[in-house]
C-alpha cells in the first residue's frame, strides 16, 4: 500500500514499515478518483504519484487521508494497518463518530470498502508462479466476478507473503503466469503489496480457477 507523507519530517516514513512510503514537498497538491481510490498527488516540479493514502498537516476531505498533529502519528499507523486487515482499498470516518487520538483507533469508527465484491468462484490453496521462466511454489487465495457491462470476467486476489514474490514486486518484474494445481498458466500481474508482504494480484479473462 503506497502512502504520501506531503510535507512531513522524513523520520516519520520509518514508523510505518511494510508500507510503501513516499515522502513530498509541503507544496503538493492533491486529488482523490473515487474510480481507483487513490490520490494523485503533483509535487510543485510538476510531477505526479499516485498514492493510496496520503497524511498531510494540512486539513482535508476525503477517504483515505488523514490530517497530521502532534502525538497523533502512531493512530494513523493502527488505521492504516486496520486497513490491511480489512483488506480495505477506502477508510472513511463514520458521521457519528468521535475520534479520540489518546486511544487505539475504534473499527466501528470508520467505514471500509473491501477491493472487490459480489464473488462469483475462488481458490484458495497451492500454486506456481512463473516468471522469466523461474517456477515459484506460493500459496494464494484468488477470487473473481463477471462484469456486467460488458461480460469479462475479472479475477484477483492475494499471494501469501513470499519473500522471492516481494524481490520480484519491488525489481519490477510484475507480470507473472499462475497455475493451480491441475489448471493452465493465466497472466496476471502484481499491483501492490500490503504491510504483511503479501501481494495483490489482479487478470482479466479466463481465471486460473475452475470457471463454467
């Protein structure tokens, strides 16, 4: 999960590890998609990151962002790590909730929009990677929908924290075949990794699971 630290002392991208930190300038301008869920932020040089999260002093509206004060870092930590643990792409503030920085962060407090819905099939157990040619034995849970617009099928899911899948991920080598047990090699890629060093993975088309 990429998160934006605009305008904040570099000493705070080292209490958030497993997280993909990137540090900006107070001067970074921002703007959420509610398509993807992320904000992309444009640093005063022009140039653009997109980011999952962003923490800045400066006050904001909207998901997945939070105001930074003093003593309250280590609460947006716990958030965005309830975020991995409800497998969460937005965490928004509930209307009637009372946020108090003093204690651990409240579930009930916050609403989380998992990255996908309405499941159609999914696998979860064994499976091989295969990159460049190099076979990798990992563990998965994929699961997939049809889209009703305009009738592909759309699968993703998780690979269980591999640390060969994370030296690929972060050497970008993102494209990869995967193979359940008895099934055939389908494309897919790896799009983001958690703070537990599993890694999404998302393909459109025939899954690697058993599919009418």
């Amino acid at each position: 999960m990429k998160v934006a630290l605009i305008g904040l002392p570099d000493r705070l991208a080292g209490k958030l590890p497993g997280f993909d930190v990137v540090l900006l300038d107070r001067g970074s301008s921002y703007e959420f998609d509610p398509r993807t869920d992320l904000w992309t932020v444009t640093a005063p040089n022009g140039r653009t990151t997109a980011a999952r999260v962003i923490v800045t002093p400066q006050p904001v509206h909207g998901p997945n962002a939070f105001r930074y004060e003093d003593n309250n870092f280590r609460y947006i930590a716990r958030c965005l790590r309830m975020m991995g643990t409800q497998d969460a792409r937005r965490i928004e503030v509930q209307p009637f909730a009372r946020i108090s920085y003093r204690r651990r962060p409240d579930p009930h407090d916050y609403v989380f929009t998992p990255f996908e819905s309405d499941v159609d099939e999914t696998h979860r157990g064994p499976a091989v990677l295969t990159v460049d040619g190099k076979q990798l034995d990992v563990e998965v849970h994929l699961m997939g929908h049809l889209q009703p617009i305009d009738g592909s099928f759309r699968w993703y899911g998780r690979v269980t924290a591999n640390p060969e899948v994370i030296a690929l991920y972060q050497s970008g080598h993102t494209e990869v075949q995967v193979r359940i047990p008895g099934g055939l090699d389908r494309t897919g890629k790896l799009t983001e990794l958690d703070p537990w060093g599993n890694a999404r993975i998302t393909g459109s088309g025939r899954p690697p699971f058993p599919y009418p």
